[in-house]
C-alpha cells in the first residue's frame, strides 16, 4: 500500500542544510525512513523550496515510512504543527479515472541522448576517441529545450496537458500558421546541481532539474497510475520523477 508523506525541514540547521545541498545526501535520508527493505522497494522523493525558508520533502513509499530520523536532525522536533504528515495514497489512487483532470506539480531531469555533444566536458572528449562509444545523455539546459522534452513523453505517461484557456481571437484575426497552441503548464523553477557520487576520482554527477505545474487530463488510467507510482523520467534518486496531484476547483 503506498503513502504519500510531507516532512517540514529547517534551512538552519546543519544537517538539513547538508540535506538540501546535496540529493545523494537526501536520497540516503529517505531510504533511512524505509524499515524493512529500503533499497528493495520504488522510493521517489521531491524537495519543494518554494518558500526556502520552510523547504518540503515530499516522498512517495510503498511500505508505511518513519521520519523521526529527519525530523530529529533536520526539522523542528519541539515546535508545534505536524512535522511529518503521512497519507495513504489509495484514496487519491481510487479517484483515477480517464478523462479526469487534476491540478500537477512535477520536477524532472530533461535529458537527450547524443553521440556528438555540442560542447563536450573533458571526459565526454576523452570517451568520444572510444571505438565503441555509447551515446552520452546530456540535460536539456533552456526553458523551451525542457518543456518541449516534457510535452513530447505526456502521452506515454497516461495523460494530455490541455490547451490554455485563453480569451477568443479578436475577430478577424485567427491564429498564426504553424503556430503551437499553448499549454496549461509552466516552468516555475530550474537548477543545475553538481555533487560527488562517491568514490575517489569519480566525476562528479551533474543534474539540471525543471519543476512543471498546471493541468493534465488522465487519457490511460492504468498508464498513468503506473507512471505516478513508478516516477517520470531519469533522475529518480535524486529527487525527479514524483508527479503530485490536487483536486482541481468544481465548475459553476
């Protein structure tokens, strides 16, 4: 049965500060909240700083998780309110059908995978005089580059982001040839993140996030309950790939 949990973090302390600057740091944090087999079971985690002075871990698990752990090094463990909510994910599960439509928050790791890089790194010149060279997956870096990676894979994941709900054309004036109508989806955040994956010499991993938020429409229910219980995108370890929902207001 899986839960869906919201643990508070306080940027002042020390260990949260190790925690939000580094995403092995925190995948490792979040495996610790796993009893029985931590590494045996789909953990996805998602660190919302929109206000970064009370910065959110979100982490979707399969088995009931224990958050004392951070709460005790990372968040307020004597302060009033709910430190670390845990729900149960088979209600909103149960509410899955084609054709509904919820609200969606999604960071995710843009990539491509090239063999001839446009401007390679050291070591990704170095691979390319191999005789065998495999194809190097490089992050999208541009806004447009990331969202264009996003709306292409909806349709694999179970679900259509809707046209924008804008005003009609003033009348005489229709929409430009070949133009892409727009979406009800934005990027409101992007990162770039360098940290060390362990071990001597070992080049360091390089991340570039973007956060999407807007509305989608369910087109595979089956599909798509997969894709939010599996994750969205590379990435997974290091906080990609977890799409939350939220009931969208009811119509007049």
């Amino acid at each position: 049965m899986p839960y869906l949990s919201r643990v508070r973090l306080n940027p002042l302390r020390g260990e949260s500060r190790k925690l939000l600057a580094n995403p092995r740091a925190m995948h490792g944090a979040v495996l610790g909240g796993i009893a029985d087999r931590p590494t045996g079971e789909r953990v996805l985690w998602r660190l919302d700083t929109d206000n970064p002075r009370r910065p959110m871990l979100f982490a979707l698990t399969e088995s009931r998780p224990d958050w004392t752990h951070v709460v005790e090094r990372a968040g307020w463990p004597d302060a009033e309110g709910e430190h670390a909510a845990v729900r149960d994910y088979a209600p909103l599960l149960a509410r899955i059908a084609t054709g509904r439509e919820f609200a969606f928050r999604l960071t995710a790791n843009p990539v491509q995978n090239t063999s001839a890089p446009k401007a390679p790194s050291a070591i990704q010149d170095k691979r390319k005089s191999e005789v065998h060279v495999r194809s190097f997956r490089i992050g999208h870096r541009t806004a447009a580059d990331q969202l264009t990676w996003f709306l292409k894979r909806t349709e694999g994941w179970g679900f259509a982001v809707p046209e924008a709900r804008t005003d009609p054309a003033v009348p005489g004036i229709g929409p430009l040839e070949g133009a892409v109508p727009a979406r009800e989806v934005r990027i409101t955040a992007r990162h770039r993140q360098s940290f060390g994956k362990g071990g001597r010499g070992a080049p360091p991993v390089v991340l570039n996030t973007a956060t999407f938020e807007g509305r989608l429409r369910v087109t595979d229910a089956g599909l798509f309950t997969q894709r939010l219980l599996g994750g969205l995108g590379p990435g997974k370890a290091y906080g990609c790939g977890l799409l939350t929902l939220a009931a969208l207001p009811e119509g007049p």
